[in-house]
C-alpha cells in the first residue's frame, strides 16, 4: 500500500506540472537570478569590487555612481577567452570535461561634460555587459547503477491509461510506453513497470552541453557635486539565451534482460528579456577614504522555451518483424511565462593610499527567496506555478556576497588581485546543496595619456550536487565546476 500511495503522490505532482517537464522550474529561475559582473580586465582583476572605486564601466553592474569619477570621455572594449571545467563523480566513477569560448565581455561609451558651474559635472553613457555567461559540458558516467530512469517514468504514469499517456505525460512516460521501455502489470492499465527491474545494474552516461548568456545594456547618467558626492542611476535592459541538450544513456549488465540499452534526450532553448532600474551614491568624506550604495530593482522577465524530447531504445532479442531498435519524439513544445529576481542592494568602503595603492571591499545583499514565476498571460493561462514558487520559497536562502579587491601603482603601471565569495543558494537541509563559488583573480595594467590597456585573469570553482532523476530511486552526482576567464581591456580617451 505504502508504495502504491507513493506512485499516486508522484503521478499526481507529474500531472500538475506536466507542461513543466523541460523548465520553467525553480531551477530554472535560480539560473535566471543568478548573475555575476562580467566587467573590465581591471575589474575582474580586482574581484569586481568595484561599488565604491567607479572610474571603469563595471559600474553599470554594481554601481552606476560610480561614472561620476569619470574627468573625461572615453571608449573601452573588453574580450575574453573563458575556459569552463566540470569534474563529475558518479557511483564511484569520475570523469571530466572541458569547454572554451571567446566572447564579447563588456563595450563602453562614456561621454564626460563639464557643468556650466565648475564644481558640478555630468557624466552619460551606454555599456554592454556579459553578465553571466550559461557556457559549460557535464559528462557523468556510472558503471553500476542499480537502478534505471524508467522506473522514473512507471512511477509518473501511475494510474493513467495507457491511452491517455501522450496527452498527459508526451514528454516523459509516453515516449517510454511507445518504446517499449514500461509496459503495464498484467492485468491492469494505469500501473507499470519497467523492463529493467528494480535493483538490476546498469551502466548510465548524462552528457549535459549549455551554450548561452545574459546580457545587461544600460543607459546611465551620473553627477559629480565638488568630487565629493556622486550619484547616478541606469536603466538596464537584459538579454537571456539558453541552449541546453542533455542525453541520458543505459546499458543494461544483466545479458538475461531483453532490454539492451536506452537513450533519452531533451533539448531546451530558453529566450528572453527583461529591465531593471538602478540607482546609487558614492560619497568622498576624505581624500583617503570611499563608500558607496547601490539599489537594483527587481529584473522582470518575459522568456519564451522551446523543447522537445526523444527515447530510443535497443533489444538484444528481434520482434516479429525482425526490429531491434525503437524510437520516438515528443512533439514540439513552447511555453511563456514570466520571472521576477530579487531587488539587490550593494554597499561599498575603499580606502586610497594616496597615489600608490588602494584596497575596496564590496557586500552584496539579495534575498534568493523572493524570485517569483509567473504565466505570461493569467487570463489565457491557469497554471499558477504555485508549487514552483513554494519550492523556490523552501529550497533557496538569502545570499551575503563578499568581493575584495586591491590595486597598486609602480610608475604607469598597476598590479591589481581579488577575491570573491558567493554563498551556494540551496538551504544546507536541501538534498542538492553545495559548495559556494569562490573566484580568485589577478591583473596588470597600462595607463598613458590617451591609451589606457590592461589584463585580467580570475580563476573560479564551485562544488554542485544533483539527481539524474527520482532522488528516492538514485544517488546524486558531485560535480565540482571551475573554470578561468582571462580579458584583456583596451580603452581610449581624447
């Protein structure tokens, strides 16, 4: 009975989000919400930390008040090259990959003019920046699982029939039952089983490849008041593209099954944009001495997905029209709907060691709580995400973020390095909590008269957990994702 209930309950939850099964989860509005500074080479060298320092187009991701340093106009482009690592163990069994890329990280346009009155100057712009970047490649491999995805999609079909399959489930149990993947028990026609039974071994593969990024262009002004108090404010529009394909792969060990293997495969492309306005102070009460606020409001999404799914299965034994192989495609799916991101609120101290030096420390206050998933259209669509946003609600906590940076001068050159520490944003009680991200970073410059370059290089690493499938029915896999990004800036000013 205990377990008939238990196949009840995830059938039911299966059904509620049956549209759901390829995104538009708490997951997926982490990923939405979770942005780091993409910034400058001397941004990034010094850590990002950047709220009360300004001078360096980074501000329009932490700062905007920060521009008001700027004394005069200047034109910057920032590219880099990123290297992403994932290092999975699996059942015992690890494996790594690698994945490159060479990108746009930030341009600036910033236009300096001096004030009718000498002591108030304005400062306006435009700045692009890679604010996250959704680049890396996941190769799980377990050599003896006992356990298969297929009980996944028994369990979620639990009391539907079998004729009702790929109107309700299309994307999961249908494409199994149609493959020959689950059949029904004898005698009944809404329970199921899989054909590789409970406890067999199987050897599994979860090749997981994203391509993507999010991007913030804002439009900002600033004010400088007697190089003391400076503020400003952006109107910040962002861009999201996701392109994910994961293929889950068994093998069955057991030569006395007549299942030999299996192949699921999902392929997701997510789309979108959003605004967000922001708005901040950088006072001056010493030559020696900085500090800085910054308020960024909610970021609100509109995204589109795209997705579609297929099985493929092989026995070892022909049919009676001699085929060993199955398949099937879900049809295609879309879906719209809204996100809205926590309101951040940065708060920055730096002390100037005259012209030699200076050390910045950034916090960074978000409540991970807070991210809410809406229909795009209540009254076309009535699904309320309800339990998508109690999960976000359970799951995530409120993150403290720390970033320090330092920079010193010999001549016209300058030695910059950093630290940052992002918190993981699952509660420690959560079956899918990490480790934080903590980034480590350092950098060189050159600044002339007219001619400003530098270089940037920060290494990261991050320790993730998560379920291929059923938590009850699988062991997590303990991924430990790093990756170095290394830009280098070229700025010029008249």
């Amino acid at each position: 009975m205990h377990k008939l209930a238990s196949r009840a309950f995830s059938a039911l939850c299966c059904i509620a989000g049956a549209q759901l099964v390829a995104g538009q989860n708490e997951v997926d509005a982490l990923r939405i919400a979770m942005q780091r500074q993409g910034g400058t080479a001397r941004s990034i060298g010094m850590g990002n930390a950047f709220g009360a320092l300004g001078g360096d187009p980074a501000a329009i991701g932490i700062n905007p008040a920060g521009f008001g340093i700027y004394r005069a106009s200047s034109l910057s482009l920032t590219m880099g090259l990123e290297v992403h690592s994932d290092d999975a163990m699996y059942y015992g069994t690890r494996s790594k990959e690698l994945q490159e890329r060479f990108a746009l990280s930030n341009a600036a346009l910033v236009l300096h003019k001096p004030g009718e009155q000498e002591d108030i100057q304005s400062v306006f712009g435009v700045v692009f920046d890679r604010a996250q970047s959704h680049h890396f490649t996941t190769n799980a491999l377990g050599q003896s699982v006992p356990s298969t995805i297929l009980q996944s999609f028994a369990d979620q079909a639990f009391g539907i029939p079998y004729s009702s399959l790929g109107e309700q489930l299309p994307f999961t149990s249908d494409l199994a039952w149609f493959t020959l993947g689950i059949d029904t028990v004898p005698g009944s026609v809404d329970v199921y089983q899989p054909l590789v039974p409970f406890g067999s071994l199987t050897q599994q593969r979860r090749l997981t490849e994203a391509h993507g990024a999010t991007t913030r262009t804002g439009i900002f002004y600033a004010g400088n008041f007697s190089d003391r108090l400076y503020v400003g404010g952006a109107l910040n529009i962002l861009g999201h593209r996701f392109n994910r394909t994961m293929s889950h792969t068994e093998n069955t060990l057991d030569a006395n099954l007549d299942l030999e293997s299996m192949t699921y495969k999902e392929r997701l492309t997510t789309t979108g944009n959003a605004f967000e306005l922001s708005m901040g102070a950088l006072f001056r009460p010493s030559e020696r001495i900085r500090a800085g606020a910054a308020f960024f409001s909610p970021q609100w999404w509109q995204l589109n997905d795209a997705y579609v799914h297929e099985l493929r299965t092989r026995f070892r034994t022909p049919d009676t029209q001699g085929a060993f192989d199955y398949s099937a495609q879900s049809p295609d799916g879309t879906f719209s709907y809204r996100v809205r991101t926590p309101w951040r609120l940065t708060a920055s101290m730096a002390y100037i060691a005259g012209s030699r030096g200076l050390v910045t420390v950034d916090y960074e206050y978000m409540d991970l709580r807070s991210i809410r998933l809406r229909s795009a259209n209540s009254l076309e669509d009535l699904y309320d995400f309800e339990r998508e946003n109690q999960a976000i609600r359970s799951r995530f906590i409120t993150q403290h973020t720390l970033r320090v940076g330092t920079e010193w001068r010999v001549d016209n050159w300058y030695l910059r390095g950093g630290f940052g520490f992002v918190p993981d944003p699952y509660r420690n009680s959560d079956p899918e909590a990490g480790q934080s991200l903590r980034s480590f970073s350092a950098g060189l410059g050159y600044r002339g008269e007219h001619f400003t370059f530098d270089l940037g290089l920060e290494h990261w690493l991050q320790g993730l957990q998560t379920f291929f499938y059923d938590q009850s029915l699988v062991e997590s896999a303990v991924i430990d994702r790093s990756g170095y990004r290394s830009v280098f800036t070229v700025a010029l000013r008249p």
